[in-house]
C-alpha cells in the first residue's frame, strides 16, 4: 500500500510539471482559433507547461472564458485576449478541480472575474488539497508564485443542470452529466452554434487521465453530451473536432473497460496484464484495443489498465481508491 501511495507521488507531479503525455504532431499549442461568431479556441502549451485547452466566449458586454488553467496558462490567455477583444471577462468556468484546470482561478479573480463551476469541483478541491496544491507550489513556480496554502475554489456553483448564462447575443448552457474524469466534470454548451466544451471528460489523443475518474461510468457521461446537437468539439486537451470525438471517447472508455472485465473473470491477475517500472507504474500491457480508438491510446494505457483492474476488483470507482491515486 505504501509503495502505491509513493508511485502516485511520482506520477502526480509528472502531471503538475506537464510532461504526462506523448506529443502528437497535429499539435498546435499557443495558438488561438476562432471557430464562430464570437468564439475562439486557444489550445495550451500543454507539452512543457502543463497548460490546458482554453474557450473564449463573447457575449454582449462582456466575456467568458473556460477553464482557468494553470497560473501562467492564464496569464497567457490574458495577453492572447488583448488581440481578441476589449471586454472585460465576467466569468471563468472551471470544468473540474485539476490544477491544470482551476490553479489559475486567483488570477482572473483578481482582475475582478467570478469564477463559476459545478457543486462538485468545490467538493472535490475540499477532498484532495491542500495536498496536491503543495505539491504543485514545490514543482511549479507559477503556482508557488501566488503566496498561498490552498486553491482558490470556485466562489460561484450550481447544482441543478443546466445553469445558463444568457443576453440578447447568446446563450451559454453549463451542464453536469455525471462522474467521468471527476466527481465534477461540467460541460458548456452553445445551442445557437451547436459548440460543446467538454473539459477533461473528453480529449482528442492519448490524455485520458483515470486516477481520479469513474472508468465504468464514463461512456454514460459521454452518452448525455451526445443528446446535445453538437457540430463542433472543443476538448480541454488536444485540437478541436467534431462528433467524432464524442464517439471515439465513449468507444475508448467501453472497449478499456470490458477488455479489462474480461481478464479479471477470466482469472488475470493484474501482474499478468501489466509490467511495472521501477517507480512501481505500469509502462506496458498486455490488453490490446482496436484500431477503431488508436487515436486515445498512448503510453499510459498500462496505468489505465491497472486504474480499471482496481476499479473492477474493488466494485468502487477508482476515484475513491487511495484518493483517486
């Protein structure tokens, strides 16, 4: 148990440092798209900073941007938004509690935002840190930066879905689906353009992070998004797509899952589908997935495998065990 613990250690601040997973050549960090009238996508320097997908959103007098991002990651939306418009951002919605998603909050709080989330990412910043913020302040020195103890949470949440936001140039619909990557995995939605936001729940390429995620639930999240009428993807990691993301996330997280159920009622024992490395995580496995979903298999597959192993065997979401790991 305590060499599980330690192994977290080391793979949480892989996560905090940004180097967690392969690049992809399609990759086009730093640079800001507008997809709509009024709606730009910056995809983050997510290679070396860590930085997360960022949506901004114009509305009549002022703007919303999704996702706070890292402390610096803000900080570079902030510039990007110079060039983009003149309004002052009214809201930051945080699509869950990961530091690459929410440390930047006491950043846009501080030019006078209200930062906005689902009930959830409170309750989940209440579980896990401050631990995991102190461990961010020690590798990164943005978050170190900010002087403080703990995140700053959302000061704004909902709990029935959807919250809207609405003013005579559009409507912005923020939806809670279930637990996914987290506990409080919130979508924005734009019915007029038929754009969806999505967060960390749902990633085009090898980003799918499931220590603190609900592997066997996570399809029937991607399921309610797909009621929306959707056109356009815009992922917290990786570039922008279409539906096709949706489709690839929900076939990823099924086919993981079962192949996974597979071995364990065929008597697999977790060493027999995964080998270990010498800080204790899996680096390689023995479950093989479909072509049909390369596009969301990287060199974490092992981790995933092991993080549905728990989760079959322990009949619990692997969120709840050893605090999500």
């Amino acid at each position: 148990m305590a060499g599980k613990r330690v192994a977290f250690a080391g793979l949480f601040a892989l996560m905090l440092s940004g180097a967690l997973w392969v690049t992809r050549s399609e990759a086009q960090e730093g640079t800001v798209k507008k997809v709509a009238d009024g709606v730009w996508f910056r995809e983050g320097e997510r290679l070396h900073q860590g930085h997360c997908n960022n949506v901004i959103i114009e509305m009549d007098e002022y703007l919303i941007v999704v996702d706070a991002n890292f402390p610096s990651g803000a900080n570079a939306v902030i510039r990007d938004l110079k060039s983009i418009s003149s309004k002052p951002v009214k809201y930051v919605f945080d699509t869950h509690h990961h530091g690459d998603h929410a440390y930047g909050n006491p950043v846009w709080t501080k030019l006078g935002a209200t930062t906005l989330a689902y009930i959830g990412v409170s309750e989940e910043i209440g579980r896990y840190e401050p631990q995991r913020w102190r461990e961010a302040s020690k590798l990164r020195k943005d978050v170190a930066a900010l002087g403080l103890d703990a995140p700053e949470g959302p000061q704004q949440t909902f709990s029935e879905s959807p919250f809207v936001l609405e003013d005579g140039s559009r409507r912005v619909e923020f939806h809670f689906f279930g637990w996914a990557h987290t506990r409080g995995d919130g979508f924005v939605y734009l019915p007029k353009e038929k754009i969806l936001c999505t967060g960390d729940a749902i990633t085009n390429g090898p980003f799918n992070y499931t220590g603190d995620g609900n592997i066997g639930n996570w399809p029937k999240v991607v399921q309610g998004a797909k009621k929306l009428d959707v056109e356009v993807v815009l992922p917290g990691h990786g570039g922008l797509g279409g539906p096709e993301l949706l489709d690839g996330e929900e076939r990823f997280m099924t086919e993981l899952y079962a192949a996974v159920k597979k071995a364990v009622d065929g008597g697999r024992q977790l060493d027999g589908l995964v080998a270990y490395g010498p800080d204790g995580e899996p680096v390689s496995t023995t479950i093989v997935l479909s072509d049909a979903v390369k596009n969301w298999v990287g060199d974490r597959l092992g981790v995933q495998v092991r993080d549905a192993y728990e989760e079959i065997t322990q009949g619990k979401p692997h969120g709840e065990i050893l605090g999500g790991r």
